[in-house]
C-alpha cells in the first residue's frame, strides 16, 4: 500500500478499517482533560469496559454464594477456568486440553522448566536469545542452578552480530545445531520485548527437535499480538502473560500450553499440587498424586477466579474480532504506517535522528515499534507523554510505541508523527 502523510489519508484507512468499532469497547486513560493516544499495550493492554462487570459478577456470586460458589451458582467457580480455555486455545493456535490459565508467568516459567528442563550429564544445555526479558533468564539461571549446573557453561545464548540488534533466524539454528546434542532444552521468547523482533518459532523447533531437544516459548509478547501455531508447529510447551495485548490487567493471570504429545508421558516430573489432581476425585482428599489430563495437570493452586475473570472479560473482545487473524491483518498495516511516519519525520528532520530496530519485515515483527532517539531520547520521550502519547521507554535508550489493533487507529499514528516532529524541532 502507498502510505500518505496526512490526517485525511489517516482517517480514510479508520473509515474502511472493519475493526474501528472495537476500540470504543476500551476505557482510555486520560490527562488534562483529553484521552492519551495509548501505544502501551505491549506493557500493559487497557481495560475493556466489559471487565468491571464481568467481574462484578463474581463478586455479586462471593456475595451471595460465599464458599457455596465453588460448586453453585450461574459459573461455578470449581470449572471457572474451562469458560475461558477454548477461546485461549483460539488465540494461540491450540486445542482447549493443551492450554490452562493459572498463576503467573514467571511461577509458569518455573513450573514448565521442572518437567521440560531435563538436564543429564552429556545434555545440559538451555539455549536462548541474548538480552531475553530478566525474569526468564534470572528463571533460567536458577533453574540450572537448582540442577547443579554453572550458568556459565549451561546457557547459550544467541546475540546479535556486531552491529545489528537481531537475530537472524540462520545463526539461531546454526547455534542450535552446533551445541547439538548437549542441549536439553530451547527456551526462546515469541517476540523479544526490547527490539519487537518475531522469531521463527516453527524454524527454531523443527531445529530443536532435530537435536533431540525439547523447545519452550515465552510468549508474553506473542500472544494476542501475532498469530501462533503452538500445536501444529509441535512446540513442547509454553506460556505467556495476558496483561499485554491480551488486556487482562495488572498482574493478571497467565496461560499455559503444553502439547498434547506429552499428555500420556508418566516420566515427566511436575511440582504438584491439589488442584492439579484429577478433578473427579479431588475432593477425596486422597493421599498420592494424579494429574488431571492435558494441561490442567499442571495446575498447582486453587482457581483465581477474579484475575480470571477479568481475562474471560478480555477474551470475548477476541472473540468479536475473530480472534488473531483479522486482527493481525489489521495490525500488519498499522504497524507499517508507523514505520512509514517515523521515516517521514526523519525525512523532515533532514537526518536520522530515529532509529527504528524493529524488523521491518512483516513476518519478523509485531505490532510494536522499538526506536533509539540519536539525540535526547529521555526528553523525547517524557515530551510525547507530557503530550499525551504513551508509549514506553525501556532503558537504556530505547522508545518502544506499540499500535494495538483491537484499539488503535490510523489517526492514532499519524498524530504520533505529528507530535514527535514537533517536539524534535522544538529541543533539537
Ligand atoms: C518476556 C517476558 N517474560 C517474563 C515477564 C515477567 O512476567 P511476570 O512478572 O508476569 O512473571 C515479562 C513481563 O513483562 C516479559 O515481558
């Protein structure tokens, strides 16, 4: 498409934009008087107006049902989760048994790495990418610890070249398939935080699993944001957390996926809990674990039916959408027509001052925008908030702006350009 600098080519892509409709179900922050242009849902997604009442709902229930809700009432609290698994199993390309929401992610992480990190003498290796989010690799390093491994020569990890701010999909598996049969497991993120880099899950697992190594993803970025084949692809595992493009809220409860091929597997370990146990019996209160089938086995605590709640709430909006695939029609454009913004304002400035290290290929990247001011980045930054466009700043120098699609427009995106040129030629 040939993208214009200008509101009404903005708002003629708004006007033919099937989707435009979804963003009036979200509740905008707001600052002197005027919404912000929010382009932080790859931090935190805002809240669809349908979460205070579907969460009201579960509070009216406690109310009435008080400990009875468990079994009693309009969705007994006992199968809560089950109401939201097809949908997520929608979202991200797997069946309703293979996916469960639960805990959060990191817990998840953990949980996932007790049965899949299977590290023995010759295989004991983790491969990831270099600069992956702290908390998976403060995970990763404690969970080799915990095997009594040194970090130094268990983990892998896979950088950049000298230069550049990717990864390129050939050194991920010219790595992968040169550590070879000393790694036990791949653990990789969908799409990296700082740089909005989309890997290739399918390469990277076909890749792993030709080494004979179990692969997991981390797909806190991922979800809801790209479309993602979990089962067809054959990827052991993975998880991710639903506040982001999944618009769950704070802390909000994480969902995972374990491939069906493992659903039969007695070898696998789990740190166990109740609510794990076969659901039929659980209440027998019986002495000797049994894991429920498919996913729900690695339920360790009781279901948290408000942070639930507030995710069955934000997946109904997934649902209006038609789930990820019109939404990533749409997000593939918008996202481009904010490469060809930041261009623009470049091309205005007379000289790269913004830096874009998103791929710009489609297929290598999300809906977000990561990008190194070359002068001024912090004042940048605090301008456009100050200004009332939220994105995020990630240190130690990078701006990330995310245009979700369920509630972002082309005007959204074309008002940033605006404003980041204004503020440029105003402190530059
Ligand atoms: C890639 C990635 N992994 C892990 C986390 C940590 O998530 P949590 O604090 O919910 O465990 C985040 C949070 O932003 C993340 O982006």
């Amino acid at each position: 498409m040939n993208f214009h600098n200008s509101l009404a080519f903005a708002q003629s892509l708004d006007q033919v934009d099937p989707l435009q409709e979804l963003r009036n179900d979200f509740l905008f922050p707001q600052q002197n008087g005027k919404p912000f242009i929010y382009l932080c849902g790859n931090s935190l997604g805002l809240q669809p107006k349908a979460a205070r009442e579907v969460l009201g709902q579960q509070l009216t229930n406690w109310e009435n049902l008080a400990v009875e809700g468990w079994f009693e009432g309009d969705t007994p609290w006992m199968f809560y989760h089950k109401a939201l698994k097809g949908q997520m199993g929608e979202l991200v390309g797997a069946t309703a048994a293979e996916v469960c929401p639960m805990n959060t992610l990191t817990v998840n992480l953990h949980l996932l790495m007790v049965s899949f990190y299977k590290p023995n003498v010759k295989r004991f290796k983790i491969i990831m990418e270099a600069g992956a989010f702290p908390s998976d690799q403060y995970a990763i390093e404690s969970q080799v610890r915990f095997h009594g491994y040194d970090p130094e020569t268990a983990i892998m990890e896979v950088a950049p070249r000298p230069g550049e701010y990717t990864l390129r999909t050939e050194d991920i598996i010219s790595q992968i398939k040169e550590q070879g049969e000393e790694i036990a497991l791949v653990l990789f993120g969908g799409v990296n935080y700082f740089t909005g880099q989309w890997f290739d899950m399918e390469a990277i697992t076909r890749t792993g699993h030709e080494v004979g190594a179990m692969v997991g993803f981390d797909l806190a970025h991922a979800a809801g944001n790209v479309p993602v084949k979990l089962h067809d692809w054959g990827i052991d595992f993975a998880c991710w957390c639903s506040y982001k493009y999944q618009n769950s809220g704070p802390g909000g409860i994480s969902g995972i996926f374990v491939h069906e091929k493992h659903f039969e597997d007695t070898t696998l370990k789990r740190f166990s809990g109740w609510w794990g146990y076969q659901e039929a019996q659980r209440f027998k209160m019986e002495k000797g674990f049994l894991a429920e089938a498919g996913a729900d086995g690695w339920q360790v605590s009781c279901t948290q039916v408000m942070p639930m709640a507030l995710y069955y709430a934000s997946l109904q909006s997934f649902e209006k959408a038609g789930f990820i695939h019109p939404l990533r029609a749409k997000s593939e454009t918008l996202t481009a027509y904010l490469f060809f913004i930041i261009d623009e304002v470049n091309k205005a400035l007379g000289y790269d001052q913004y830096q874009i290290i998103t791929p710009r290929t489609t297929n290598d990247r999300g809906a977000q925008v990561s990008i190194i001011a070359a002068e001024q980045g912090k004042l940048v930054f605090k301008k456009l908030v100050a200004n009332n466009v939220l994105g995020d700043w990630r240190e130690p120098n990078v701006i990330r702006l995310s245009p979700v699609p369920l509630y972002n427009s082309y005007e959204d995106v074309f008002r940033t350009g605006e404003l980041l040129l204004s503020i440029s030629k105003e402190i530059l």
